[in-house]
C-alpha cells in the first residue's frame, strides 16, 4: 500500500489522522509506504500508526514537501515531512538514499529490508517534486529511483517495491524512466493506466489547482526479486474515503495485492 497521508496541513490533522488508521485497521496490509509524514523531536507518525496496528514503522526525513515558511498552526513549528514505512514483519536493515533535488530543499528515499518468511524483502519509499518548472530535477529524481531499485544487490527471491507519490501521470517521461526497469502494478492487475485518479477532484481536500489533479500520480510498482522472474499481482485498488465524515488524506492510497 501507498499512501501521501498529508503531513500536518488542513484544519484537522488529528482528526484526519484517526481516518488514517481506521483505513489501515480496516484493510490490514503487510507494508505501508507512506508519504508526507511527520517527525516531531520525540515520535513520529509512523511509529503512532506503528504502535496501533503492531506494525515495524521506520521513519526518514527530510522528504518533500519543505515545512511552510509560515506555519499554519502552533502544531507545526520544528516538526518534519518525512516518509516511512510500515511492514508486518521485523525490520532488518535501513537506509536513506539522498536524491537530486533542490538546493533548499533536500529530499530522501527510504530504503528498507524485511525480513519476509520466504526471504529478504526490499521496499522503497519516496516523494518527488511536482512543479512543471521542476521538470528536468523531476526527472533527474526519477531515474535516481529507477537506478536504485534496478542495483543487483537487491536480487532474491522475493519482488522488489516502490512506493511513492511521484507527482506525475503515467503517460510522462518521469513514470517512463520508472517502468523502464519496474511493472506498474495498477497495469498488471488489469487496470487502464489512465484511471484511477489517486489526486482527484471528487476528494474536496485536494488541489483544484494542481496540474495533476484527476491523475493517477501515487504508485505501488515492482520488479521480480530475480531476473527472468514473475509477478503475480491479483487486484489493486484505491482506498481512504471519508471516516466519520472527513477525508483521511488530500490523496487516495493504492493497495496492490500479490500472490507469492
């Protein structure tokens, strides 16, 4: 599962935050990528959604978007944007890979290895830029990523996962360096690459103004933990609408569910 969880914007972040975790109590899934995390000086919101839901969170920032200049509220004066992960099984090795990004403000991909019964599993988990202006530092970002999750080192014998918000529709040069070395997995379950709009019009939070609205911009993707392997993704889906009468989220998650 991936989900942009909207750091602490909005009038309501912990109310949001209950949805948050009455989506993933609901759906239980064995990993969470999450985007736009918090990190406060003593917790992080993956480790309160960890300790819930008696899942391993690792937390790692900075990520992107940059805290506000001016903050909105007293809540989010010191406090990170990150991205975590979440796994249903022990957490073995962590790393914080920098990618290209601006100057003032740095971003990371959090690169985590589980230990699956079937054997060690990588997940990665990241945040692009977004601004038409940015595109060719969008780019550089995305191939970063794609270098990343094509290293050798990461073979074995379980599927190698991204997750992330990567700003873009599938149909850009951003997603194209991406699926050039991994398989889109709402594509592989039989979806039309041109639906299911993770930043859309019909969620009153999201960005009216944002050149990605009614896209697809939030991604599971994934690669055969060996060359010559096969995925087998049986369903992907959208989740996260209203709990008790509010979004969790200005973005939809997607699940994607796989047969090893």
């Amino acid at each position: 599962m991936s989900w942009n969880v909207w750091w602490r914007f909005g009038p309501d972040w912990r109310r949001r935050e209950r949805g948050i975790l009455a989506t993933l109590e609901a759906l239980r899934p064995d990993l969470v990528g999450l985007q736009e995390v918090w990190g406060a000086e003593d917790t992080t919101q993956a480790e309160v959604l960890g300790r819930e839901l008696g899942m391993h969170p690792v937390f790692g920032a900075p990520s992107l978007p940059p805290p506000p200049d001016h903050p909105e509220s007293a809540d989010q004066v010191g406090i990170e944007v990150g991205v975590a992960v979440l796994s249903r099984w022990p957490v073995t090795h962590v790393r914080k890979h920098a990618l290209p990004s601006r100057k003032a403000a740095p971003t990371v991909a959090l690169d985590v290895t589980v230990a699956h019964p079937s054997g060690p599993m990588h997940v990665l988990a990241a945040c692009v830029d977004w601004e038409r202006d940015l595109a060719a530092l969008h780019l550089a970002q995305t191939r970063a990523l794609a270098a990343l999750l094509a290293d050798p080192s990461l073979d074995g014998p379980m599927p190698v996962l991204l997750t992330a918000d990567l700003n873009a529709p599938p149909d850009t040069p951003q997603i194209r360096a991406l699926t050039d070395v991994m398989v889109d997995t709402w594509v592989a379950a039989g979806g039309d690459a041109e639906t299911g709009h993770t930043l859309s019009s019909a969620n009153p939070l999201a960005p009216r103004e944002a050149w990605q609205i009614d896209h697809r911009i939030d991604y599971v993707m994934a690669r055969p933990g060996n060359p010559g392997g096969r995925l087998n993704v049986e369903r992907t889906f959208l989740a996260g609408d209203p709990h008790a009468g509010s979004y969790p989220s200005d973005h939809y998650a997607v699940v994607a569910d796989f047969r090893t």
